[in-house]
C-alpha cells in the first residue's frame, strides 16, 4: 500500500483485553538478545529459559521413523502416548493417573491457557510467578489475585500465606492456584511437609491446584513431589517435555486430571476440538519412548541434573560472593538473584527501577536477564537469569562419559557463562 492510499482498517478493532498484554516478556528478551547479536554485540543469552540439551536420540530416530504419520489424532490425544503418561506418574509419584484422565496438547502453556478459559474462577499466584500465568488471565479477562511471598522462605508460598489470603477474600469466584516446583523463576523446590501444609489449607478451602511440574524431572536430588500426592481430589497435573526431554519447540505438554473433574475435562477436549485438534501425528508418536522407564532416559535425565546443579550451584555462589541475595537454585534453569541490598549504590548509577536494572545490566555488559516485575515481583530488585548459554550437546557427551567429571564454570565448555558471571561481578564492583 502507497503511503497516499488511506488504509480502509485502520480503525479495525481489536479485542481491548489483547491490546492491554505485550508480548511474553521470555519471547520478547530471546528476540532482543538475538537482535543485538546481530548488530554484533558480544551478548549473553539468560534471558530466555530452554533446555540447552538435544532431544534424546531415543526420540529423535522416532521421530525419523514416524515421519509419515499424517492423519488427525484424537483430540485427547494419542491413546498409547495417554498410556506411557499415565503410567510415569503412576511409577514415579505413586499417584493414581489413568489414560482416559490424560489430555495431551501443543505445550503446557497452551493448555493452561485452556484451562482458564474453560473455569470462571480467580486465579491465585504466588509472586513471583512464571510469567504467562497472569496475562493469560488477563486475555480472558478472568480476575487474578497475587500472593506475597518472601525471600527469606525461598520465596516459596507458605501454607500461612495462603490461609490468610483465604481469610481475607471477599470475592465469591472459586479460586484456582497454580503451584510450580522446581520453579521458575526462582530454582527453588517445595518439600514434602510444605506441601501436606498447602494441601490441608487448600482442601479446607475448596481450592483448585494447578500444579506446573514441567521441571519435575530436573530436582537435582530427584527428589520433586508432585502436589497430587497429598491433594489427589483438588490437583490437577501440568507437564511434557520441553524441559526434561529438551523438546521445547516439539511442543508437547499434557494435563493429568484428577477423578471426579470428568466435567472440566470434557469442557477441555472441546476446547481443544476447536482450536488446536491435536498435536502432530508424529510428535505425539515420537514422544511415548520420553515418558517409559527406559536406562538410555535415566541415563539421559540423570546426566542433565548433574549438569545444571553444578552450574546452579557455582553461578549463585559467585553472586552471593559479590553480595547479592541469591539462594542455591534446587531444580530446573533459573535463579533469582535479589539486588536490593544494593538499592543506594544502584539509586546514585541512576538506577531506579528493575526495569532499569535489566536494562543497564544489558547495556553495560551484555548479560540478558528478566526483571522480577515480570514475574509479578515489584518490590525487589530481583532479575531471573536462566543460566543455559552453553553449548548443551558436548557437555551433556562430556557428563556421560565422565561419571565424576567436576561440573563448574572453570570448564572450557563453560567459559560463556562464567564470563557473565565475570562481567555480572565486575559491573557490581564499579558500582
Ligand atoms: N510452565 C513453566 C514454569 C515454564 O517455564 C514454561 C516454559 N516453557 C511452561 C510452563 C510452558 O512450557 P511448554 O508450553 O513448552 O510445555
Ligand atoms: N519457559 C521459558 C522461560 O520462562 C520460555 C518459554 C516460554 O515462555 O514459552 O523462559
């Protein structure tokens, strides 16, 4: 169109719950980064979180081998898929998952997105939360409330918080709370007795539990506990295999509902019937192998494990040890260094907000990061750093083949994230 010709949609509505939400703040930092690579500057890519790992080559001759597989699946999902789903939840937390319970989708983000759309409830979140929970809500125009939580308790939500939010309500909407652990951002995990303390509060309350496992296999003791354990009745299950199984743009997740929730199910699959269908034919078939007890799997997810709790480990200490607060991260990609100690150092380099903070730090050394207010964290100068910018295949080959191999960021294939640390440490020193 010439720029004389008037544009006759210019004035095209559009859906003014859409125009409130910018894009996914974990997108649109991959795109920045990726930008500013291009215009050549030396740039480490914390920003975005996914696995740095190849899909296991399990999965990846399945895939070659399914590659002809071309007709609609059921929209629930691949039945012998449904199947090996069920039965990992059944092997390893003991939980009584059945195929017919199982809804397989394009990524666990988009059925959590179904999810909201199909309940009229208020969502619950603790702060801080992964950061698509609430502006999902938003573009459904469903009401979120957000729970503090506290650096000193991880920033993990407390049965006591929880209870005294449900003291406080006065709203009449059934509440729906998305729980996630190994979390994102903050690396922490919840335990055994803090869950049976969510779950007593959560029972006694009649609230919904939405509990995001998609790092379940990344606790780096093995030791995640899914929240279905305690609170069977009220949980329904998120998971796939974006991050254990490396297969973020496979995209494949799937919700485990509990019985007696056939009625949110059902409204689920229609859902499902009109919008996405079903996953791809060949992905679904490719993925079973990701969910059976398999050596070549454990092998695969143990080798991850040791990897990122290596790294988890030695880049929060090198924080702490330039004076940030930052806990040891237990599971998955992330941890969240809290830079308000900090905050008069930072208020005299200019530094008001921790939208600034991201900013400059990128700016000044390259390193990307999100602000915690993206994750609805707004009091603290906290940035998520998602420490996976690294070259996943050869250190994955090294961990396998080297069973007491020492994983820190002294080794070679390492050396681009303790440069960020490096450069994270020395811009704090100039301060
Ligand atoms: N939950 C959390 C906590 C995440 O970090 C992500 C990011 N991948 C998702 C859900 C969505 O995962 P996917 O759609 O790839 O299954
Ligand atoms: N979950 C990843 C993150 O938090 C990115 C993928 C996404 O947001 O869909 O960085």
């Amino acid at each position: 169109m010439t720029t004389s010709t008037p544009n006759p949609f210019a004035d095209l509505p559009i859906n003014p719950s859409i125009l409130r939400v910018p894009k996914s703040a974990t997108l649109a930092i991959n795109e920045k980064s990726k930008a500013l690579q291009r215009a050549g500057k030396r740039i480490y890519r914390l920003g975005l979180g996914q696995s740095p790992f190849p899909v296991p080559e399990l999965m990846v001759s399945r895939l070659q081998a399914y590659a002809r597989a071309k007709d609609y699946m059921a929209v629930q999902g691949y039945l012998p898929l449904r199947e090996a789903i069920a039965g990992m939840l059944r092997r390893t937390e003991g939980l009584d998952s059945q195929a017919r319970r199982i809804l397989v989708g394009p990524g666990s983000k988009e059925l959590l997105f179904g999810l909201q759309m199909a309940l009229d409830c208020e969502l619950l979140l603790p702060a801080p939360s992964w950061v698509s929970y609430e502006p999902q809500a938003r573009l459904l125009s469903r009401p979120c409330r957000w729970i503090e939580t506290r650096p000193e308790n991880g920033w993990k939500l407390t049965a006591g918080d929880l209870e005294q939010q449900a003291r406080e309500r006065d709203g009449k909407k059934r509440q729906l709370l998305i729980l996630n652990s190994p979390n994102n951002p903050s690396g922490a995990c919840y335990s055994e007795t803090e869950l049976q303390d969510l779950a007593e509060v959560a029972r006694r309350h009649g609230i919904l539990v939405l509990s995001d496992e998609i790092y379940s296999e990344l606790h780096y003791r093995g030791e995640h506990r899914s929240m279905a354990r305690y609170y069977p009745e009220g949980t329904l299950v998120s998971n796939g295999i974006s991050k254990w199984a490396g297969a973020g743009g496979w995209r494949l997740g799937f919700l485990a509902f509990p019985e007696g929730l056939e009625a949110l199910l059902k409204s689920m699959i229609v859902i499902a019937s009109e919008t996405f269908t079903s996953v791809s034919a060949p992905i679904q078939m490719a993925s079973i192998c990701a969910f059976e007890d398999s050596p070549a799997m454990l092998d695969y997810i143990h080798a991850c494990r040791r990897v990122m709790a290596g790294i988890g480990q030695d880049f929060s200490r090198q924080l702490r040890e330039a004076g940030l607060q930052v806990a040891e991260p237990e599971g998955g990609f992330y941890c969240l260094p809290d830079f308000t100690p900090m905050a008069d150092r930072l208020q005299n380099y200019g530094i008001e907000s921790v939208a600034d903070l991201a900013t400059r730090l990128l700016e000044e050394t390259g390193v990307a990061g999100l602000p915690g207010s993206d994750f609805g964290l707004h009091d603290h100068l906290a940035l998520r750093f998602a420490f996976v910018d690294f070259d996943g295949a050869e250190l994955l080959q090294a961990a396998q083949e080297k069973p007491d191999l020492v994983i820190d960021l002294q080794l070679p294939q390492l050396q681009r994230l303790q440069q960020a640390a490096d450069r994270i440490c020395d811009w704090l020193h100039r301060l």
